[in-house]
C-alpha cells in the first residue's frame, strides 16, 4: 500500500471514531443552539428597529440581512469542536497510544477535522431550515446556493483546522473551549448584525480588514444574487491563508508535542 493510500485509509478511520464520539457527545447540539438564540433574539426583539435602522421595514428586512451573520457565526462555533476533541485527546492518552502504532501521523488530525467540519454542516443546514420557517428567502438561482455552500464548508474546513491547532495548543480540556473564545466575536464585529457605517471610526476599520466582514458580505451577494467585488478575492485569499495557517500550526505543535 502506497504512502498516500496509507494516510487516505488511516484518515477514514479516525474519522469513523470521531463520528462515534459525536453521536455520544452531540456537540452539534451546542453548534445549532447559540446561533439560533441569536436569530430569535435579534430578529423578534431587536429586528423591527434595527430593520428601520438599514433601510427596510420591520423583522422580515433585518431577517433578510442577519441570517448571513448568524449563518457564518454557526460555522464559526465549529473552532470549538476540534479544539476540544483534539485536547480531550491528547490529555486522556490516546495519542500516545496511537503513536505506538502503524498509524499515519496525519490521519488523527485529519479525522478530527473532517469529523467536527461534517457536524458543522449539519447545524448550518439545521439552523438554515429554521430561518426559512421564520421567513427567510432569498432570490439565489441554483449556482448562488451552491455558491454559498461551498464558501461555508471552505470556511468551516479552513477554522476547524485552526480549531485543532487551538486543541494541541491547550495545555487542558478546559484551556481549549476558552481559547477559541474571541474568533466567536468577529461575525458581531463585522456586517454580520448591523451595518459596518453605523459602527465608530475606530471599530469601522476593524471589522472592514478582520475577515468576517468579506466573508459574510460574499454569502449575501451569493444569497442574494448581487456582485461578488472584492469580497469575494478576499474571502479567497482569508480561506486560503487561514487554512495553511491552521494546518501547519497544528501539524507543527502535533509532531513536538509530547504526551504520556
């Protein structure tokens, strides 16, 4: 068996494991909750005035206009997940074990990856359903939603590998929930919820360099068949160097990380 065919079939296993981990522990439970309390939240408390606020009347114009953000906040949760299924990992031993065995050294992260971005999926497609009953809808041709699709699953690869380099990282369990903690914010400190304009000076030129911004601003125009612009190149090139970043700081902590 060739190298690669080694690691292609390695990785499926480990991915098979994490799947039977998250049918025990359903972290996908916590993926749908918080952004759905945050739809319902910010569209029947807070979406008749903020709907005023960005040139439209009432929920059903803020619903149209948040459910991107909650969308990208939902794919966002997903750095938590590796983060933890790595660290639990590392801290019970079962790494150590691994590393006894005629296993790729790859296939364990990789697993974790791919595991956590499959769960990911399944909340976005969840949390996507609930905004459709809520009134949702957007004018997407059949290439817009494909469009979108992609650009979520790019995303949520591209964080979960940075949500496993988080969970080799952590010194504990505990350590790995709380340092994806600030990523949680940027979809709040974009266009996610409100209109970059209505924001300070000082905060205007975060959320427009931070990538959240292009990101969720690329799932509208995607959604909601308007011009891509420079959003869509800069998403681009924000997957792409978060992806490299992610996998090569958690390949890097991975192979000098020692464990007992």
């Amino acid at each position: 068996m060739s190298t690669l065919a080694h690691t292609v079939s390695d990785s499926r296993t480990m991915l098979r494991r994490n799947l039977r981990h998250a049918v025990r522990y359903p972290i996908i439970t916590y993926l749908i909750a918080t952004p759905v309390i945050f739809l319902l939240l910010f569209v029947y408390v807070f979406g008749s005035t903020l709907g005023t606020g960005i040139g439209g009347t009432g929920t059903g114009a803020y619903l149209d206009y948040v459910v991107p953000g909650v969308l990208l906040l939902t794919v966002t949760g997903g750095v938590t997940a590796p983060a933890l299924s790595v660290s639990k990992d590392l801290t019970e031993g079962i790494i150590a074990r691994f590393r006894t065995m005629d296993i790729s050294r790859s296939a364990v992260l990789t697993g974790h990856v791919v595991g956590n971005l499959i769960q990911v999926l399944l909340a976005v497609a969840v949390v996507l359903a609930i905004a459709l009953l809520m009134g949702f809808r957007a004018p997407a041709g059949v290439l817009g939603w494909l469009g979108a699709a992609g650009l979520l699953a790019a995303i949520g690869y591209a964080l979960c590998w940075l949500g496993a380099a988080f969970g080799v990282f952590a010194k504990g369990v505990e350590s790995a929930s709380n340092l994806p903690m600030p990523l949680m914010l940027l979809p709040f400190l974009g266009s996610g919820f409100v209109p970059t304009e209505s924001m300070p000076g000082w905060l205007q030129w975060f959320a427009s360099y931070q990538p959240f911004t292009p990101f969720i601003e690329t799932l509208r125009a995607l959604l909601f068949d308007t011009e891509l612009g420079r959003d869509g190149w800069l998403s681009l090139a924000w997957i792409v160097a978060i992806s490299l970043a992610g996998w090569g700081w958690a390949r890097y902590l991975y192979e000098r990380k020692t464990v007992r």
